[in-house]
C-alpha cells in the first residue's frame, strides 16, 4: 500500500497518473503566525516587513525558536513578490533576528545573555584590591546624609495609593524650573540606566540604526544589542561627538542617537556651546531622537549644553541624581520630546506604574535644601581636584589623557591584559578597556575611576604609569581617541 506523509495532498489527474504535491495550506499555527505579522506590517517594503517582524521579535510577540512561514507564504498573505519577502529575510538574517536551516525553514533566533554581554566584563580586577580604582562610583564620604531630610518631611508621607500621580507635584515644579530647556513632558524613573533602557525599547526597533560614542558605556552597547539596534560607532574628540561621524550617521539613516553631554564616561570629556550648536545643525535635518545621558549631573563640575536648548522636540534629557545623591535613590528626572517620554509611561503603567513617591519626596526635600547644595557643590569640587590631581601626576610621567570632567580617566596602555594584573599585583584594581569599546580596536586602555582618590596620589600613579608601559615599550599616546 502506498503510505503518505500527512502533509502531502493526493491529487488524481485522471485514472493514470497519480501526482503528490506538498501541501499548501499551513498549519493553523502557522496561519496565527502568519496573521500576527500581517497584523504588524503596515509598510510592505522588504524595510517595512523586516522592521514589523523585528518588533514582533523585541517584544515577543514572535519568541525565539517561532517557525516562520516560507516566503511564498508570506508574500501570498501580504501580496507583495516572493523577491521583496526574499529580501526582508535577508535583512532578518543580516541583523540576526532569524536564522535560516535549509528546507526545515526559518525561525526566530535566541538572543544571547550569554557571558560576552560586556556589562559583566567591568571592573576586570584580581587579586587582593586594596585600592579599588575600577568601580566607576561615587565616594560614599561625599555624599549628603538623606537622614535629616527623612526626619523633617511634612506630615504623613502618601504610602497607600495606587493612584496618585506618577510625579510628586513639588518635586516636578523643582525639576521644571531647573530643567536646561522647556520639556514637553517630564517624568521621574528609577535612575539613568532605567531610563535609557526603557526610552530604548520605546524608540529603537531591530534593525534601526542608533549612534553612540565609542568608547562609551558598556550596558548602554549591551542595551542596544539586545534591542537588535545596529549600533553605529561615533568617535569623540576634546569638545564633543565629532561632527563628521555624526553627519555620516544621519546620512547612512540613523533613527536615535545617544549622547552623554558631560564627564563622559570612560573619557571625562564634556560638549562645548558650539559644538552641541553644531551638532543640532546636523541632527535637526532628521527625525532623529536624541537620548541624552546626563549621569553625573550636579557632581559632573561642568557647565551642561545640551542639545534639547536648540532642538528641543527632539531630545528626551536625562538628569540622575546618582551620583550627587546616592545611587541608591534610583531616580533619574526624565523631560523632553513627548512622544517617546508618554510611551515608557504607558508600558510602565502596567509593570511598577511610578517611582516610590517616599524616595521622590525625600529628594524633594534635599533639593530644596540650602546645606545640602552647598555639599553637593562641594562634593563636585572635590572629584575634580581629585582627577585633575592625578591627570597632574601622569602628565609627568608623559601620559596624556582626555577630558576634564567625572569620576573617571581613560589611559592610554601598550597592552591592557598585561596592564590590569599588573596594578592588581599592586593591590590597585581598574577596568580594562575592551568593554568601553563598541567596536574592538588595536588600541588599549584602562579606565580609571577617581572618584575617592584622596591619598597616595604619586605612588598610584607611578603604578599606572608602569603599566601602561607594561614593559612593552612607550604606551601610545591617547591611541584612537581624540
Ligand atoms: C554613562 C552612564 N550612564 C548611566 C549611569 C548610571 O546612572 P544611574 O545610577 O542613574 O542608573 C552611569 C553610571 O556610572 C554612567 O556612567
């Protein structure tokens, strides 16, 4: 007896001739498939069909591991050519979003955790640290006391509800007022790196095209990777993102681009006046969102220019209160462009909905604190003189290094493998370069936070000028930076 596969049709020409064909009709997973993304496609260009599928992918709409149809399938559905659906998988593929197996048909990759996320790469230390100069945080020593501000709030702190607002109103006429440009819309979240994550999922879809510095900040690239953005590398130099590479992002379509407008981190590099002018030229011929990244905001010793003061319905201005006020009150004032700004508010609605209104009222209270400022101001001061102490010390050993502003320094080594052991050895722990680098280069660095150095300055920085050399020979002079 002749046996069938079950999905083979039987179709009988006339009495002689027996013909199998593969079926045509899809399964009924694969129909809801099928009908998901027609659902998600608005635009059928082979652009348009890779973006609707890419959002499906980010948020799981389509999880990883979903079949998907073959390309007649979909172009039947959508009523384009099979060339054009051909085309949008080869652009899935490019990004990998999906991965093809032959005949089996293509699926919807996983998105890997897994240990090369370089987050987990910071600070690479070993050995004893006595002296840890890899962490990137502020000195708990300079930070103000909340204590006195917990003791004085008015009244019986609002604990019970759901329902009032997301910001407490004294503390959004406080950020408002000190905000450097009229916002559209201003909310409060759970610090900078919240913020930026959330502000991605809601601007950046897979595929689209994202600048940002290079060297930058690791979870920020991790973000980026996870959220299937193509992540263009924009370089720095003393005033800022140069211009030219950000002119190349807006010409090669770049759809968001993020900024930290001072004490850049790794490079302690802040943006001048004329350049945030210049680049607001350049960004103001697309519609371009700029995320900007103000980590250490009142500590940074820096005057902000930022680019919301020029182009501010595209710009989404993050302020942190980490590092002036502890990391752990977790709250990032959040104001500009409204479109992206009421979207993370919407998705937030239906996970923790607001920051707890008893943090955003101590801060309150501390901002409005007259001692308090005066301490912050202090504490900005000193993280300056700290770093440009040791920026002193490693000019007279003939480093040179970038930037003015933050906790940090970038040093330029011959070989940061050989570097960081070697000042481990010494009981000094700092982070290697590589995870600040989007793209990986031949140049080497190590970053170096100075955030609580307030002793022993000479002897760290013999320390790291012998590693820089690393007994390689004369360490390159900034390397690829500028
Ligand atoms: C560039 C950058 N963004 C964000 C953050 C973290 O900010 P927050 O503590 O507000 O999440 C840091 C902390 O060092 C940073 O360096």
């Amino acid at each position: 007896m002749l046996r069938l596969p079950t999905h083979t049709r039987l179709f009988v020409n006339d009495l002689h001739k027996v013909r199998l064909v593969p079926d045509k009709l899809p399964s009924t997973r694969m129909t809801m498939t099928i009908n998901t993304i027609t659902r998600a496609i608005s635009d059928p260009s082979a652009d348009g069909i890779a973006r609707g599928i890419g959002a499906l992918v980010t948020d799981e709409s389509l999880p990883a591991g979903t079949r998907l149809p073959t390309v007649r399938e979909l172009a039947d559905a959508l009523d384009v050519s099979p060339t054009t659906v051909g085309d949008a998988w080869q652009i899935l593929r490019r990004h990998r979003i999906i991965d093809t197996e032959g005949r089996r048909g293509s699926f919807v990759r996983e998105i890997s955790m897994g240990p090369s996320v370089r987050y987990w790469q910071v600070p690479a230390t070993g050995g004893a640290i006595e002296i840890d100069l890899g962490s990137g945080v502020p000195d708990a020593r300079l930070l103000p006391n909340p204590l006195k501000s917990l003791q004085s709030l008015a009244g019986t702190p609002a604990v019970a509800s759901y329902l009032e607002a997301p910001v407490l109103p004294e503390l959004e006429d406080i950020l408002t007022r000190r905000w450097p440009f009229e916002p559209e819309r201003l909310t409060v979240l759970n610090g900078a790196m919240d913020a930026l994550d959330r502000l991605i999922q809601a601007t950046v879809n897979i595929g689209d095209k994202v600048g940002i510095s290079d060297p930058g900040f690791p979870p920020l690239f991790d973000m980026l990777d996870l959220a299937g953005a193509e992540s263009i590398p924009l370089p720095l130099d003393a005033e800022g993102l140069e211009p030219n590479a950000v002119e190349g992002g807006v010409a090669s379509g770049m759809s968001v681009l993020i900024v930290q407008p001072r004490a850049h981190n790794p490079t302690g590099i802040s943006m001048t006046a004329s350049r945030r002018d210049e680049l607001a030229a350049i960004l103001a011929k697309a519609p371009i969102t700029i995320l900007e990244d103000d980590h250490s905001g009142l500590v940074s010793n820096a005057e902000l220019f930022s680019l919301g003061e020029v182009i501010p319905s595209q710009v989404v201005h993050v302020h942190s209160f980490s590092k002036s006020h502890g990391p752990d009150f977790r709250i990032a004032a959040v104001g500009g462009a409204a479109e992206p700004i009421s979207a993370v508010e919407r998705r937030r609605m239906l996970g923790p909905s607001w920051t707890s209104r008893l943090l955003q009222e101590i801060l309150a209270t501390m901002l409005r604190s007259k001692p308090i400022e005066a301490s912050v101001e202090q504490a900005a001061r000193t993280y300056a003189r700290r770093r440009a102490d040791l920026v002193g010390e490693l000019a007279t050993h003939g480093i040179e290094v970038a930037g003015e502003h933050g906790l940090n320094i970038w040093i330029p080594v011959s070989d940061e493998a050989t570097a960081v052991p070697m000042l481990s050895a010494h009981g000094i722990g700092v982070a290697r370069g590589r995870p600040f680098r989007l793209i990986p280069a031949d140049t080497h660095f190590i970053r170096v936070t100075t955030s609580a150095l307030d002793s022993n300055i000479q002897e760290i920085a013999i320390r790291l000028a012998e590693a820089a050399e690393g007994g390689l020979g004369v360490p390159e002079q900034n390397g690829g930076q500028r």
